[in-house]
C-alpha cells in the first residue's frame, strides 16, 4: 500500500467521524488520530458527561481494532488491568489469563479514581509495550494505545496523576461543551453510543501500522523546525512561573505529534504551523509550576510562550 493511499484511507476516516458521528469534536478527534499515528497515548480531562468515552469507541470501531475498557475505581487492582495466572488444575500447571490490557485500544475510564499502585501498573506497558507477571513477560498487541480519561482534580474521590505517568502521555486535552445548535440537536437526538457500536470500519489494523511507518519514515523534519522546537523547551525552562521546563523526551513527542499532523494534512513535511498546532497538547500536562502560580492555567501560559517565540522563515 503506497503512502497516498494510506493517507487517503486516515483522512477520510477521520471525516467519517467527525461529519456523520462526533459533530462539534472535531479537534479532540484530530488529536485522538495524532496520538495513533504517532504510537502514543491520550489523556482527556473533562467533567462527566461530554463523550469521552464515545470517542474512544468511535475510534477502535472505524479502525477495526481491538477495544478494551476499564472503569477505574478505588478498588480496582493491577491484575484486573494486566491479567493474572491461575492454577489449572486438570492441566497441573498455571495459565495466564489476560486482562483487557491485551488490546489494540484500551480505555482507562475516570484513571485518577484508581490508587497510585494501580496506575503506576500502567506504566511499563505504555512505554514498553508489554507486561510482567509474577515473572513472565507477555507483549502487547501491535498498534497499541492507551486512551485514557479523568476527571477534573477538584472532584471528590480523585487520586492526582503523579508526573511520571503524565508523561507517559502523548498528548492531553480536553472536550469542552459543544456548541448551542449542536447540542440542541444532541438533546433531540438522544444518546449515539447505539450508532456508534454498528460503525462500520474504514481502516484495519495493516493501514494503521502502515500509516505510522509513513508518519515515522516519510515525513521530513527540517533543521529549522527543530530548532522552532529546542526555543519553544528552552522557553519553558527559564520561565518565571515553571519550576521544571520541558525534557528532552517532551521535545521527541512534539516532534511525533507533528510529524503525524503534517501527514493528515497531506504533507511530506512538517510545518512550523504543525509544530504550533499541537504543542500545548503535547506539552502543557508536562509542566512543574513553581508553588506560587500552581493555579495558573498551564495550556494558556503555554501559549504565551509560543505566541512570543516567532515562526522560522521557509
């Protein structure tokens, strides 16, 4: 399959969904795309209620991938995310019985209602893309990708994300109420998770490895352009407001992230409007800020720092 083609099948896929089934999320299902071009994973923070959830299943259904869910709770143990071995008696030997980790797409319902033992279960299988248990390690399916959601902060019964695990993250956005019309015609409607369950696939799993070799191998990433990206992470290390700027590995997924916009615009290279477009996804949950700004907004002091670091020339 030529990369054309499969930038072709991407694209009209994501219209599909964005057209006919998500109205009014256009730019979370963009980034949701980004993070499964990319090989990475998203994190969306909203209040209850805005379609979290349905776009993850949107997502795995007109991909044709594999879905698996868990509803985090305080209760909620590692083995029930990766799986456990139990005795087999008839067999006289142990048999590992896999939990709904072992899927393309696995959504982490409400994460911060888990305690930290259990998200911390998540990180070796975000970064490694396998399992341990009691000693044996077991891969992960191939694409991979965690789409997780939480709750706002302030919520009664939330356990805060420690920075290791929000780094694991990809990107991290939120939904946001959908405009007047559109949720006037939601109300009229009635809920959609009964259409989106019969969604028919537009991609298999073959398109979607193929696309991010493309996005991985065919998207050129110009000097200048990493250099835009160096100023933006050295910007938010010698900030006033941050105690701890952007890593090095922050800079490695922006630059991902934009490779994989630069290929839904049909590009074979990234622009620094690519870079720009999705920085504060990929970069604000990244952020330490000093005790005393704690409560300022991180994806909008993130945009002060991008709107004052001007875009290299062509």
């Amino acid at each position: 399959m030529t990369a054309s083609s499969t930038k072709y099948i991407i694209s009209a896929m994501l219209d599909k969904l964005c057209n006919s089934h998500l109205h009014g999320k256009k730019e979370v299902l963009r980034l949701s795309v980004i993070a499964l071009l990319a090989g990475g994973h998203i994190l969306i923070e909203d209040l209850p209620g805005l379609g979290k959830t349905t776009i993850a299943l949107a997502l795995a259904g007109i991909t044709n991938l594999t879905f698996g869910r868990v509803q985090c709770t305080s209760d909620l143990l590692p083995s029930d995310i990766t799986g456990l071995s139990i005795f087999n008696r008839d067999e006289g030997r142990f048999t590992f019985l896999s939990g709904p980790i072992f899927n393309n797409i696995i959504l982490l319902d409400e994460i911060n209602r888990a305690m930290p033992r259990t998200q911390s279960a998540m990180l070796e299988a975000m970064e490694e893309r396998r399992v341990t248990v009691e000693g044996t390690t077991h891969l992960l399916p191939d694409p991979f990708m965690v789409f997780a959601t939480q709750n706002p902060s302030d919520q009664s019964g939330t356990f805060p994300l420690p920075e290791s695990q929000l780094d694991r993250f990809l990107l991290c956005t939120g939904i946001g109420y959908p405009p007047e019309h559109l949720e006037k015609e939601i109300i009229m409607g009635g809920g959609i998770r009964e259409k989106i369950s019969s969604i028919k696939p537009m991609a298999t799993a073959t398109d979607i490895l193929a696309a991010r070799r493309a996005v991985a191998e065919e998207i050129y990433l110009s000097e200048k352009v990493v250099a835009y990206i160096y100023t933006l992470i050295a910007a938010t290390r010698n900030h006033l407001q941050i105690q701890t700027g952007l890593s090095t590995r922050a800079a490695i997924n922006l630059a991902q992230a934009a490779k994989a916009a630069a290929f839904l615009e049909g590009r074979d290279f990234v622009a620094p409007e690519d870079v720009k477009g999705v920085a504060v996804a990929v970069c604000s949950h990244r952020l330490i800020l000093r005790p005393e700004y704690e409560t300022a907004h991180r994806g909008e002091l993130l945009r002060t720092i991008i709107a004052d670091i001007p875009l290299p020339l062509a």
